[in-house]
C-alpha cells in the first residue's frame, strides 16, 4: 500500500495515502485494525486525505511501519454501528428536538394566556419536588431550582421561567445521554454478538435464533466461532482463545466435560456444548454488570465534592435575601438563584470517572469502580508477589553442566530425547532448550518409564538412563555424586532448579532450569518508580537466593522470601500501619487475602479465580507495564476532577457576583450556567491518556 509520511516523531506517526484511498465507513474498521495491535497506544483515521495518526509505544516504530505496509482498503468492510449505541444516539436526538421545537412553538404559536397556563402547569414538578427536598430538611439544588423558578412566576416573568425549565430539561436529557452513552461504549467490547446458534440436540444440526436456546441444549461450536454461552463440553475438543475472560492470549485444549464461557473463541476444532447458562447469567455478562454498575463505587474525592457542593446551596439563598434586602430589586436576586454549585460537579464527576474506566478497558485492565481509580493514584508503595506475576510462571533451561566423557550438547540431546514424551513445565523447558540451541535429538533409547513426581528411566544404548529430581537419581537409583561434583553444581546452578541425568549408573549431568523475570519487568519496575511510587517490595515463598536474584535484576528496593500466605497478608498489613498506602500485585491463590488487606489490589490475566474475585483490578492483557498506564491515567482523572472543581467554583461565584451587581439577567445567568455544566461535561468525556509518549 503507497503511502506518504506526514510527520514523524518518538511514539507518534501519520501517514497519508491520498484523497479517495478508502471510504468514510472504514475509517471505524482501520482504528480497530490498528488499535488491536499491542504495540499501538490509539488511532485516527480521516478518509477525507486519507489520513492514518498512530500513536504507538517507545521502541514499536518497526512494527508500526510494518502494519501499515499491511494494509489492503480493498479487503475490508464497514463495522456496523452497534445497535444499543446508535439507539442511544437516536433517542437523544429526538429528545433534544422535541424539547426544543415544543418551546419554541409554544412561545410563538400559543396565545399568551395558554402559553401562561403551560408554564405553569409545567412548573409544578420543579416545584413539588424542591418542596419534598425541603420537607425532608434538605437544601438542594432542586430546592434551588424550584425557588428560581417560582421566583419567576411570582414576577410574572413567564418567560424566563419558561427558559430555565427548558435548560433543566436539557441538562437532565444530557445527564441521561451521558451516563447510558458511556456505558454501552464501555461494555460493547466485552459483549456477545450472536444472533444465531447450531442447535445439536438431534440427529441433525440446526441454525436457532439464540433467544430460543434454553438451559440443557447443546450447540455445536466449529473453528473461528464465538462460544455464545456458559456450558461444559460434551463431544469433541478444541482449542479454544480464552483471552476474553483471562487476558491469556494462547489457546488452551478442552475436550468432554471442560467448562467453556462465554465470549471465548474455538481458534481450532469443533466442540458440542451443553448450555449452563444464557443471556444475562453467563459469565462475561457478569462482569458487564459490574462494569456498569462501577459508577457507583464513586471516588472519594467525587463524594466530598458533591456534599461541598450542597452545603454551598444555603449560602445561594443567603445571598438571594442579602440581595433582595440591600437593593429591592427582585430580578438582581432571582439571578443568584439561577446558579449552583452541585449541578455541574455531580454531572461531571461520575462522567469523568466512567469515562476513565472505559479508557482502562480499551487498555485491557478491569477496574470495579472509580474509588480503586483514586486509591491507585494516592498509593506511595507497590507489592509484588513474584512467581506468575514478575515471572511468567515458564520454566526455561538456564545452562547445562556436563560430567565425565559427556559434552554439554551429548547430555541437552539426551535429556531432551527422553523428557519430549511428557508435557509437564520441566520437560517443556528442556526441550524448548534444545531447539533454541539448535540441538537435534533422535530416537535412540528404549520405551520409557515415567514415575510421577520423580522422573524418567529408560534403556539407552544398551544402559539404563535415568533424569529427574537429586532424590529419584541418587535415593532411588543409587547413583552417587562426588563433593567434587556437587561443589559445581552448587557454584553454577545458582538459584535454578536442578535436573539430574545419569546414564549406566554415573552422573552424566546437570540441567538448570529457572523462571526468568518478565521480559517487561524490569522496565515496568522503573515506570512505577518514575510515576512516584516511592517503594518496590517483593513477597515471595521461594529461596532468598532466588529472590534476591530476580529483585537484583529488576531494581526492587525490598525482599521477603520464604513468605506463607498469612506472612503476605501481615507484610501488607504492617505496611499500612506505617502509613502507606499500597497496591498489591498477584497471581496465585495463596495472594488472596494479601490483596484483600491491600488499599488496592491487582490480579494477573492469568490469576486463580479467587485472586481476580478478590482484586480490585484485573491487568487483562500480558504487559506488567500496563500498571504504569494505570497509574497515569488514575492520576490524570484525579487531575481532572480537581480541574472541574476549580473552574466550577470559579466561574459560578463570577455568575453570582455578575447577578449581584445586576450586569446579567437571570435568563443569562441561567443560561450561562447550564452552558458551563454541558462544556464540562463534554470536557470530562474526552480521553486522558491520548498522547503516545505516556510511557
């Protein structure tokens, strides 16, 4: 595909392919192809010259150029909006016409005493609901409203009164638009799409609408096909992409009995599925529901800001009385009514913080509820437990150390011969080795004895041949090893877990196997450093010597090794007494109830079920570094909901102080008010972490 570089700088490039390159319907379908990518931060795409901006991460400049030397406009097709949005859409629209056409043909069609009446009679919800407010001894800015309003009427002034319900009106529409907007955006991506299901309860499959399926059906599932329901498998297997629910982006085999869920992919194979559950109680919808019931866990500084906000309503009606009371001149008074705090902040707030969960979710990272969004951005010290959360739980051969006649290649290439027949880690590590270090390994030995949790034996070349742990080769098999020997082992094997492999009765080796840090640790490590987490501590059941190694490694400032789940927990526990406030990062069972004791908590894409039930955030995607992007973006939103109320409070006292001296009119003030609240609504819905050079 030819196309032109515009501008090229770290992190961030636009191309241009030329007027007419592609049509405006794709323009959708080209954001998504490269948005998908790992290695691109956002996109935008504009048909009109054919423009392509990718903001991408430090380092990904290649594989950028790559992608967009991939692109083929002829082979790709529009993305239909999704219903529900454009729904949503539609319905706003017709809303904020109808609100605005019935004002204005009532005020220039409808007789003056009828246009009168109408006012009015609409009036009266304003009304009774600030008098219910006010009956509960409540000031709130509905009691504002009300007394606005009835301040009007009782002017006769019928026409601001008019004008100020209408401003309410299109604020509450917006308040409605807003919040039902950003949700259904939210969980677009997490939903299933599946209008029809393969039915496999007879002796011939056939296609249902998937409203029909019901608790107890079986459905047939063939490769490239979304599995629409929670269930278990009854015939066939597959291999089945569960990143969706898990973040784990290799496929995993499931045969008969293997429960699948929902939203999950089959990338190979095809399975018949009985149902467990449809609709609204599969599992993905689960998390759809929590997602959009986030809003609700609010952020404290969200809550304060809001119980500021009302307590600032007695003083509006102070001012009202002051004013009426120094001047006489109801109109300057009535202006003061017109303007409250509460309005905008408690708009904008919640917009801001669902719109930064939303943004979490296009970076693969699951977070229940806005209050996790400010804990993590208030928190001075991190956490880590480290096997399967600093490690990728995969074992990889470290070195091979020889014995007698052996070279290090003769021992990779009999160890990985016998160990290529069982899939358990320490097998896998080993033979992935040899194929790294190019290592060929023919069938030279005998039919093979495993002996779970010990080892291998077989006949090699007419001796017997055995691998696996110290206590198998030497307890078991009598194989005796030298001080001498095992003085070398000691001094090159390190923190690794040692493999033994003996032929004839002599040692005839040694594997080291360990668990390396995550290719992105490191890097991850320092990101949170630069963000100002200010400590870096690792908990950890393994050795000291494999701790301090791994920590050594990755630049963290403190060690626990050897740590029972209940020491993690007392760890966490003792931290926050000292006045910290942390994040706790984990994986495994035995990480529960660390990260229940955390000020927030973190789970792998691949934790145990228990540990992403407990954590308050769930990292979906493979990248430690997307903790760094968390920190930003929480720390963003902080900035921005600060942002807000400064400028809320400044520019309504500006509104009260113009109505006091009589420079505005209460419609004026009414309107500019309303017009603030929708420009900072609108302002908090727009995206934080746009700039590629995030990390």
């Amino acid at each position: 595909m030819r196309y032109r570089i515009v501008s090229d700088n770290p992190g961030r490039i636009r191309v241009r392919f030329g007027g007419y390159a592609f049509d405006k319907e794709l323009e959708s379908c080209i954001r998504k192809l490269a948005e998908v990518n790992s290695f691109v931060l956002s996109a935008e795409v504009h048909s009109a010259n054919g423009g392509l901006l990718i903001y991408y991460k430090k380092d990904s400049r290649r594989e950028v150029i790559s992608f967009i030397e991939s692109l083929d406009f002829r082979t790709l097709s529009p993305i239909p909006e999704d219903k529900a949005t454009q729904k949503i859409d539609d319905n706003f629209k017709k809303g904020l016409a109808k609100l605005i056409v019935s004002h204005y043909v009532k005020k220039l069609l409808l007789p003056a005493p009828l246009s009168m009446a109408l006012t009015i009679f609409n009036s009266a919800k304003y009304i009774l609901k600030g008098l219910s407010e006010l009956g509960q001894g409540k000031l709130t800015v509905e009691v504002l409203d009300a007394a606005s309003i009835t301040a009007c009427l009782a002017q006769r002034n019928f026409k601001t009164a008019s004008t100020i319900m209408l401003l309410l009106s299109v604020s509450s529409l917006l308040e409605d638009y807003t919040h039902a907007r950003t949700k259904a955006v939210l969980t677009s991506s997490l939903a299933v799409k599946a209008d029809k299901v393969w039915l496999a309860n007879g002796d011939e499959d056939v296609l249902i609408p998937i409203d029909e399926l019901k608790i107890g059906d079986k459905i047939r599932v063939r490769t490239g096909s979304v599995i629409p329901v929670d269930g278990e498998i009854t015939d066939g297997e597959a291999y089945i992409n569960e990143s969706s629910m898990t973040g784990e982006p290799l496929a995993v085999m499931k045969t008969v009995n293997a429960s699948v869920f929902a939203g999950t992919v089959v990338e190979e194979g095809s399975v018949v599925v009985s149902v467990r559950a449809v609709s609204s109680d599969t599992k993905i919808q689960k998390i759809i529901e929590l997602i959009d019931s986030s809003e609700n866990l609010k952020a404290g500084i969200q809550s304060r800001a809001e119980r500021l906000a009302d307590g600032i309503v007695p003083f509006s009606f102070l001012g009202f009385g002051l004013t009426l009371l120094f001047t006489g001149n109801v109109t300057k008074a009535v202006s003061l009514l017109m303007v409250d705090y509460s309005c905008a902040i408690k708009l904008s707030a919640p917009i801001a913080v669902i719109s930064a969960l939303r943004e979490a979710a296009d970076h693969n990272i699951t977070v229940k509820g806005g209050k996790y969004l400010e804990a993590f951005a208030a928190a001075d010290t991190i956490v880590f437990d480290k096997t399967g959360t600093l490690t990728n739980a995969e074992p990889v051969l470290d070195r091979v150390i020889p014995f007698g006649e052996y070279s290090e290649e003769e021992v990779l290439r009999t160890a990985a011969c016998i160990e290529e027949h069982f899939p358990h880690s320490m097998a896998r590590a080993i033979v992935k080795g040899a194929e790294k270090r190019g290592v060929v390994h023919a069938e030279e030995h005998a039919e093979v004895n495993y002996i779970v949790a010990h080892g291998i034996a077989t006949t090699l070349h007419g001796e017997r041949a055995v691998i696996g742990s110290r206590h198998f080769v030497c307890d078991d098999e009598g194989v005796t090893i030298s001080a001498e020997q095992q003085a070398r082992i000691d001094e090159n094997s390190g923190a690794s877990s040692v493999i033994y492999l003996a032929v004839g009765g002599e040692l005839a080796g040694v594997l080291c196997i360990n668990d390396p840090p995550r290719a992105e640790a490191a890097r991850a490590v320092a990101l949170m450093k630069k963000c100002g987490i200010e400590n870096v501590v690792m908990l950890t059941g393994d050795s000291s010597s494999a701790a301090e190694k791994i920590a050594e490694q990755l630049g963290i400032t403190e060690v626990h090794a050897q740590v029972l789940p209940e020491e993690k927990h007392s760890h966490i526990e003792q931290l926050k007494s000292e006045g910290h406030r942390v994040i706790m990062v984990g994986d495994g069972i035995n990480d529960a109830p660390a990260l229940a004791a955390a000020d927030v908590s973190v789970a792998m894409s691949d934790a145990s079920d228990i540990a992403k039930e407990t954590a308050d955030i769930t990292l979906r995607g493979a990248e430690l570094t997307e903790l760094a992007v968390l920190r930003i973006l929480s720390e963003r939103l902080m900035q921005r909901i600060n942002s807000n109320y400064r400028f809320i409070l400044t520019f309504n006292t500006a509104l009260i102080a113009l109505g006091f001296f009589g420079v505005i009119t209460p419609s004026l003030s009414a309107l500019l008010h309303n017009g603030s609240t929708i420009a900072i609504c609108a302002k908090s819905m727009t995206p934080l972490l746009k700039d590629g050079s995030m990390l």
